[in-house]
C-alpha cells in the first residue's frame, strides 16, 4: 500500500508541475475545484482536492461525495502508475472503472 501512496503522490506532483508548465493545461483547470477519489477495490478510498490551480497529496477519506471517482484494485492501480498497463485496456478489461464529466475525464488524463 506504501508503494502505491508514493506513486499516487509522485503523480499529484507531475500533474502541478504540468499545470504550472502547461497554460492551455491550467486554462482548462483554472477555476475547477474537484474532488477526487481512488478508490482502492482492496484497499482504502484515498483522497485528494484539485482546487486554486493544483491537486493537493492524496489522503484517506470518504469517497462519497468526489466529483471524480476512480476505481480498480491496488494491483491494477500500481500497473498503471508504472506504465505496465494503459488506463484504455484496464477499462476495456473492466480492471478500472471511472465515474467523472467527459471535461473532467480530460483533465484526468493528465494524471495518468
């Protein structure tokens, strides 16, 4: 689960340091504020913030009430953060299931 925490939180700062590099990437931010949740199928519901124009670390909490909600299991989350795996083929597979806007899922895209 620590690997997997370190790689969510090595993401969360690659997606702030597009935004910071990006200016269509942060246009299309700007002015967003969501909630995200990964839900871990084994494991707990880790939480992060996108608001002010960055993606706060990813924490434990309640996925209720997130704007975006991934979810898949720690084996598939670990497979995509290391590039083993593409977000398309787990979907396709039913590995990983998202629940998010279409403009949201772009934004999303970046992070993965």
């Amino acid at each position: 689960m620590a690997e997997l925490l370190e790689g969510l939180q090595a993401k969360a700062a690659l997606f702030n340091t597009r935004l910071a590099d990006d200016e269509g990437f942060a246009k299309m931010v700007k002015g967003k504020d969501r909630t995200v949740a990964i839900v871990i199928t084994d494991g707990p519901a880790l939480i992060a913030r996108l608001e002010g124009g960055s993606l706060t670390q990813f924490g434990e909490g309640d996925s209720s009430g997130a704007d975006v909600v991934v979810k898949a299991s720690s084996e598939t989350l670990l497979a995509l953060l290391k590039r083993e795996l593409s977000p398309i083929k787990a979907y396709v597979k039913g590995d990983l299931k998202v629940k998010a806007s279409f403009r949201d899922l772009l934004m999303m895209k970046k992070f993965f």
